[in-house]
C-alpha cells in the first residue's frame, strides 16, 4: 500500500457490514458513517419502529441500508440475519457487536451537593438474579454471538474487521451504574484480546470502542436531558457530551477500513477526557 493516498486508506465502498443495536445511539452512528462512506450496511435491532424509521431516513439520502428486527440474545435468529447479509453483500467486511441495554442503580446515587447517598436498589444483596442475567445476557452473551457468527465468514474469506462496543466501564469502576454492566463490559475487553489473537492469522481484526458519556437511548434518554449534559460538562474535561454520530463515526471508520489494517487487540477509548478526571 506504499503511497496510498488518504481516500484510499479509508475507502469502504461496496463493503458489506453489520451493526447490531444500529436503530438508534452509537450503533446508529457507526452504521451511517460506513453508510455515508458507500459501504452497504445491515441494522439490526430489536425496535421495529425505530429501525424502520433510520432505514427509511438513510434510504432516502441514497445510501444502501436495510434492517432487521433481531434479540441478541436468540442466537439462532441473529446467526441467521448475519448469514443473509453475508449471503446478500457476497462478503462480510465489518460487523460491530454493539447492542446493549442499561444496567440499572448502582449502590450509589447521584451527588447530592457534597454528599453521595447509597442507593438500596443497587446495593449487592439487592441484586436480582433476573437483573443481573438479563444485563450479562444482552451486553455479554450477545457481544460473543455476534462476533463467533462474524469469525465463521471472515475466517473463510480471509479478512474483515470485527469491533466490539465495551465502555470506560470496562477499566474503571462507576459506582452509579449497576455491577453488572462493569463486569460485562471487563468481559468483552478480555474477549476482544482473545478473539484478535486467535484471528489474527486469519486476516481478522478485532477492536475495541470504549465509549465515554454520549447522548443516547440508554437508560430512558436521561443523557440527552439539558440537565445531564450540564452536569456531565463539569466534570468531563472536554465540557461536552459525546455525540453518537459526529464523534465517532471517524473511529468507526478507521477500525472498520484499511487505515487500520495493522491495529488488532486494541480498546480505544472515545470519552473526551472523562476517563482522566475533572481538569476544572
């Protein structure tokens, strides 16, 4: 690739790619970045409503996408939808095993002036196994499914790139935010390592994105609330949320084209500073 110039490094026309969780939030974000970019990109998601609402939005600016009502966690239906896409593109280029759900409390609440008062529904010996399970089974379980239907076709073709969604919650501890979600996150951080080295001789890429705090769905959409995005700006140096599609569809392109042809193994942290402490 000696003197490739800088469309050529990121060029995804014609690729084929898979999104799950790509109704809405940064899974959204990816998609429409490969999308606006000429690849050919499959939403999966389990929101009808909204899944054909971004079909059609992204339709109508001429862009090639098409979607598909999917449970992560019904590992039949999902190796299925992942097996059409790669029957329908004729490749598999880049899937992102992006869905996940909020995990609920953690065992503290939010500041309270200068005090943080624990939170009894998040504490542990309040922690359900039906909480637990369903948070380790969607943001776990879902994240390997993903990636093993993805590895059985770039296996055999001999490239693609896989990219996992973890979280800054995968190395540092939030005491707001549920256990589960930390110890699902951690998992798919290790996973990642484990599945870059096993494909690395394949021609398979596996990454990372580990995003900070960005104006999503999750958890109800409190993060796109005026009073979130306050808070969050004090003590995120950058001063800002993330957006969902303007700061990361450059990542997502990066780790899915060949500019990133020799990055395997990797978490890459989108988080605006958050992840270093308050600077202000």
């Amino acid at each position: 690739m000696a003197g490739v110039g800088i469309g050529e490094l990121f060029a995804v026309e014609g690729y084929g790619v898979v999104v799950t969780g790509g109704a809405s939030g940064l899974g959204l974000g990816y998609g429409e970045a490969l999308a606006r970019n000429g690849a050919r990109v499959t939403l999966l998601d389990l929101n009808r409503a909204m899944l054909d609402d971004e079909v059609a939005r992204l339709g109508a600016d001429g862009l090639d996408v098409r979607g598909a009502v999917v449970d992560v966690t019904d590992h039949a239906t999902l190796d299925a939808e992942i097996d059409a896409a790669a029957v329908h593109y004729g490749r598999l280029d880049a899937v992102f095993a992006n869905a996940g759900i909020d995990p609920g409390p953690g065992f503290l609440g939010a500041w309270a002036g200068d005090e943080r008062p624990r939170n009894p529904e998040g504490v542990l010996e309040n922690y359900t196994d039906e909480r637990w399970n369903q948070v380790i089974d969607i943001n776990l379980n879902g994240v390997f499914a993903t990636v093993r239907a993805a590895a059985r076709h770039m296996k055999k073709q001999g490239s693609g790139a896989i990219i996992i969604t973890t979280s800054v919650a995968s190395t540092q501890n939030e005491p707001a935010i549920g256990a589960a979600y930390m110890a699902a996150k951690a998992a798919c951080r290790h996973l990642t390592h484990s599945v870059a080295h096993e494909m690395a001789a394949h021609g398979v890429r596996v990454n990372a994105i580990a995003p900070g705090f960005f104006a999503t769905n999750i958890g109800g959409g409190h993060a796109k609330t005026p009073e979130m995005a306050e808070a969050m700006g004090k003590v995120i140096p950058m001063h800002r949320i993330g957006d969902p599609y303007l700061d990361v569809a450059g990542l997502a392109l990066f780790l899915a084209s060949p500019a990133s042809r020799y990055l395997t193994g990797q978490e890459i942290q989108i988080d605006g500073g958050w992840a270093l402490g308050a600077a202000d």
